[in-house]
C-alpha cells in the first residue's frame, strides 16, 4: 500500500489528472451500462411475459373454436340420430350415418349411440361382449343427467 502511495505521490500533475479522469469514466460508464443492463432486462422480461400471454389468449380462442365446432357438431348430428334408427334392421343406416360423420372428421377414431334398452351401435363396428352394458357406463350416466 506505501509503495503505492509513493508512486501516486512521485508522478506528475497531468498524470494524476488523467487518472483521476480515467476512473470518473470508467466508473460512470460502469453504472450507466449496468442501468442500461437492468432496464434492457425488465424490458425484454416484460416483452417476453407480454408475448406470452398474447399465445395463451389466442390459443385459449383456438381451443374454445374447436370445441364450440364440435359441440355444434355433435348437437347437429344428434338431431339426425333417431331411436327408430338403431332398431332392428335400420341399424345399417344408422351405421351409414356414424361412417359418414367419422369420413368428415379425420379427428374422430370411434362414434357410438346408445339407448336406455341398452341397445349399443359403435363405428367402426368392434364386437362387444353378450352381456355390455352400456346404461351402467359413467360417459352414458353423464348423459342421461344431462339430457344429451
């Protein structure tokens, strides 16, 4: 430390000038970067959390077109659907109907109706067991309660 106190004491005035000048720059340019640093980073955090949320809300309104299509759908296609049509031999048309409704959307694997004489037409056709309930399943409860 005294060897440093000596050597600042032994240079020149100009020196000691443009040292002194040289630490004033640097450390004004050292809190304006960092001020630049923190406010470039609130910035681009609020830039970034703003984008975000400007996803979520279009995604948001693209599922919920989805789903309203579809709930449109379904109470179109349960209008066509009829319980005469699963009755004995009409279930050729009815199965007409699900294969169609299955072609028009390729987002649709497996369509199925049916009723409280617990008769069960599903498309594609997959055999189900003799004694397949369909009354006692939770999707078919739901419905009846909610009159779907």
């Amino acid at each position: 430390m005294s060897k440093l106190l000596r050597w600042f004491r032994d240079i020149k005035v100009a020196k000691k000038l443009l040292i002194s000048f040289l630490i004033i720059l640097i450390a004004a340019v050292s809190i304006i970067g960092g001020m630049s640093y923190q406010t470039a980073k609130k910035n681009f955090e609020s830039q970034i959390t703003s984008s975000a949320h400007d996803n979520i809300k279009i995604l948001d309104n693209l599922i919920n077109q989805m789903i309203e299509a579809k709930f449109n759908e379904v109470n179109n296609f349960a209008r066509v659907i009829h319980s005469d049509m699963y009755q004995g031999d009409n279930q050729d048309e009815l199965r007409k109907v699900l294969s169609q409704y299955i072609n028009l959307n390729k987002d649709i694997e497996q369509v199925y109706v049916a009723g409280n004489d617990k008769k069960f037409v599903q498309e594609p056709n997959i055999q189900m067991a003799a004694d397949y309930d369909p009354t006692t399943r939770s999707w078919y409860k739901d419905a009846v309660s909610k009159q779907g």
